[in-house]
C-alpha cells in the first residue's frame, strides 16, 4: 500500500492502481471533484514530493503541469505521495461520514436547473449546514461534488439545488434516470467551513 499525505495534515492510503481521488473517496477524506475524467480540472493537487503515473488523459494548461500539478482523478501514486490541494480544496479535520440516503423530491426549479430532496436515516447524527459540500454516489458508483442548498431538520431531509452542466458525471443521471425512492449514498461534510456561494 501506498501511503498519500496532504498539506492540511491528512493521511490515506492508496492501493496499486487505484486513483489517488478514488483513494482519498474510499478512506473518508474526498477530494473535491466533478467529472472524474481529466476534464474539469476540480481535482487538482499540487505534486510535492513522490512519483505519479497518467493512466487518463489530463486537461491541465502547461503551466500547471511544469509546476507539477497534476488531477488526482486522472493519476495513481507509485510511491508514498505528498500533495499540496488546489486553492477552493476543503478538507474535513474529522473523517467524513458515509450514510444511505433516499431521494424524497425531485422538481424542476427552472429550465436548466433540479431541486432534490434527500431523506437521510433514522439514525443519522451529523448535522448538516447549508452550504456544506458532499460527495453523491449513485447506485452504479458514480459520483460528484455538490452543495447542500437547505437542511429540513424535521423530515432529516437536506436539498440540493443541481443546475445542468456538461461537466458533471451525475449529469445524466440527475437529469434523466434519476426517480422518486432511489437510494443514494452520500460522503461528508467535506468541509470543517461553510462554503460561500451555491453550485
């Protein structure tokens, strides 16, 4: 096994082959991410110390990669890695949690735009804040990085306000398959902080 560190402190380990993203989202301290293709570049870290291989194509400009960043989503660690996150790359100071949820609401909000409803369980201790980010994985393991738009505590339901974009690797899924009782799973707060602004 492999051994990641990052610059706010946290450790995880990775398996051979394995992404350094789909490390961190295993272990409980995910990266913030979106399309987990190379393209959207919100993975991004900065290589400190270690070696890395592309195994998937990396949408980064030149600079970036001369000063060696590279997408965590896109790279797997050949040897223990240290990794400087990106600017805008919070990250929990206690392991995040991971919870079923089920979708409650699904309404369209505007024309590009889907409010989402999730009912978290019964036994469900973290409390979550508005503007908190998770990681959403559906039932085929793919996952993105969202907002949560409002916390209703009494139903122990949290919203997501999605907007289509053509980065998100939820997108057809939001938009078109997804339906009333699907069961999800959500990692987080990826946070310590409230972020500012929405999704």
């Amino acid at each position: 096994m492999i051994k990641i560190s990052t610059s706010q402190g946290l450790e995880f380990v990775q398996q051979h082959g394995q992404s350094i993203l789909d490390a961190s989202i295993e272990a409980g301290y995910p990266i913030l991410h979106s399309c987990r293709s190379g393209r959207c570049g919100l993975c991004k870290a900065k290589l400190v110390a270690g070696d890395t291989q592309c195994y998937r194509r990396e949408e980064l400009p030149a600079a970036l990669c001369q000063d060696q960043w590279i997408l965590t989503c896109s790279r797997t660690a050949l040897s223990d890695v240290e990794l400087e996150l990106g600017a805008g790359q919070p990250m929990p100071l206690a392991k995040a949690v991971k919870l079923p949820c089920v979708i409650r609401q699904l309404s369209e909000s505007g024309p590009d735009s889907l409010l989402v409803s999730l009912q978290l369980p019964l036994v469900c201790r973290t409390r979550y804040q508005p503007g908190q980010r998770l990681c959403v994985l559906n039932a085929a393991g793919v996952s993105g990085t969202y907002q949560v738009a409002a916390v209703l505590p009494e139903q122990r339901q949290i919203q997501l306000q999605l907007a289509r974009r053509s980065d998100s690797a939820l997108q057809h899924y939001w938009f078109a398959e997804a339906k009333i009782d699907d069961v999800l799973t959500l990692l987080g707060p990826l946070a310590s902080e409230v972020a500012a602004g929405a999704d």
